[in-house]
C-alpha cells in the first residue's frame, strides 16, 4: 500500500529522550512489511491526499491550536473523497471534548464535569461544591498535550480567577474533580486496533505533578488490563470507534469502577513500542481494510 501518516509541522515539544518517536517507528515497521509510507503535514496545501492509498491521521498534534482550519481540510477530504483512518466524522466528533455528554447520555460513566461555555460568567466557589471536591481541574473543551489544563484548590481560588476567567472569554471549558487515583495508581490506556483489544499501558505522573504525558516527566509501564476495565472499555469501543483504524480509551479505576477521562480517536500516542507484536497488529488492521 502507499500510504501517507498525517503529521504536523513539529512534533519537538512532545519529544522525551526516554520514548522513542511512535511515527519513526511505525514508519520503519510498515516499509519492513513492502508498503510506501511517507509523513505528510495537514496544512500543507501541495499534498496530493488522492495519490495514497490509505490516508492515516497519525499526529497532527496542533489541530488544536487551529481547530477552524482542521474542520475546514476535514471538508476538503470529505468533498474530495478522501478516506481517512479515522473515519473523518468519527474525527470531528471527538475533536471537542463535549463528545463525553453523548458518551454519558449513552449510559458511560466518565469523570464528573461541569461545563463553562465560552464567555460565561465563572464562580469556582460554586463549582467546589457541585462536584464535591476540594480540588478541581480545568480543561479547554478543545485541547491536547495539557495545553490550558491545571488544577485548582479552594485556597487559590483568588489567585487563578482572572486567569481562568480570561481563557473562558475565548473557548468553551470543561472542570472536573481531582481524581487522586492518578496520583496514587496511575491512568489506564487501553489501546484498541481495528476493533480488537491491542495492549495495555499505566500511565503515572512524576513526583508533584498530575499530568501523565511522557514529554511531562510522566511514567508508562506496559500492564495486562484488569478484567473489569477491560470489560468497560470493550464496550466503549464497540460503541462509539466503529470503523477505527486505532481507539485509545483513558481512564481511572475508581474503588473498583472504570471512569472514562477520554476516549482518543485523533491523535493519541498508541505506546506501540511497549507491547510485543503492536506494530503487527496496527499493519494487520491496516492491510485488512478498516
């Protein structure tokens, strides 16, 4: 197949000297197996899309911070006919993090969250209460590598007020509880291609911090799936990742119940270097016309 990896222009910032580049390495696998694959970057205008066989969104980890103009090539590949891996309606929907209402409604139990719509009026004393914790955190509804994310308690309410009420003046927010299994445990990855269950990661932060993202300091250890999260996420996929090329369903287990953080369809690093046979089953799944 020939097949074009949909990237950004950089990736530096994401770098870690610990985890070795996903693209490099499914790239190299992928011309093992007899396929054509070449990097190429969404904005950039001279990319002939039609010319590939399989047009694969890999990494363009800066749609975020332009998201208009990524709706605006997703119409493109749509009114051209371009396929994508992911599906490009799957792809837009995931795009905001207000998908986790749809995933609610349906019956998914996810982290609680409040929602501050763009230009709302904010009063975290409230918010406090209406989640039942003492220490909060906030999220742009569309984000990515812990852009704008912090966390927040009610003794700095003071200080981070204008700045959070600045950021809502621009684009909707999400605020949720502090889940302190991320500091005691760790956040479960369960990564999912092609539909089927691939493998397993615990992602933990570094001494202090709540982030887990590698290029943060943070931790990844591979790690068989408990049963029961592996029950939830089986269900996750099987609703909401019909048609993905690769799903990757993050959460925490709390007392005994997965809770859904975020379920990726975009972008996410798919920590295929840390499960033997993973880049098998990505060109399997690939080659198999998902």
């Amino acid at each position: 197949m020939n097949i074009a990896l949909v990237t950004c222009e950089s990736m530096a910032q994401y770098a870690a000297p610990t985890v070795e580049d996903e693209d490099s390495l499914l790239t190299r696998h992928l011309r093992q197996q007899g396929h054509q694959v070449a990097p190429r970057v969404w904005t950039n205008p001279a990319v002939d899309w039609a010319g590939y066989d399989k047009v694969v969104v890999k990494s363009p980890w800066d749609y975020f911070d332009r998201v208009d103009d990524f709706y605006a090539w997703l119409d493109r590949m749509d009114a051209t006919g371009i396929k994508l891996l992911n599906p490009s309606a799957t792809i837009r929907w995931n795009a905001d993090k207000k998908y986790l209402r749809d995933m609610e409604q349906a019956g998914v139990k996810i982290v609680p969250t409040h929602w501050l719509p763009k230009g709302s009026a904010v009063v975290i004393d409230e918010l406090f209460d209406i989640l039942h914790s003492d220490q909060l955190v906030v999220k742009p509804a569309v984000s990515g590598g812990a852009k704008n994310t912090f966390t927040l308690t009610r003794a700095e309410t003071a200080e981070r007020l204008p700045q959070l009420t600045e950021l809502v003046q621009h684009e909707d927010f999400l605020v949720q509880p502090f889940q302190p299994e991320i500091q005691t445990e760790g956040e479960w990855s369960l990564i999912y291609l092609g539909g089927a269950y691939s493998h397993c990661v615990l992602k933990t932060p570094k001494s202090g911090d709540f982030r887990v993202q590698h290029y943060l300091g943070g931790g990844i250890e591979p790690r068989e799936a408990p049963a029961h999260l592996r029950q939830a996420a089986d269900a996750i996929v099987a609703q909401f990742a019909q048609g993905c090329l690769y799903a990757r369903v993050d959460g925490v287990d709390a007392n005994g119940e997965f809770l859904l953080m975020e379920l990726e369809l975009i972008e996410p690093f798919l920590y295929l270097a840390s499960s033997e046979g993973a880049l098998a089953r990505y060109e399997a799944a690939l080659s198999q016309g998902v």
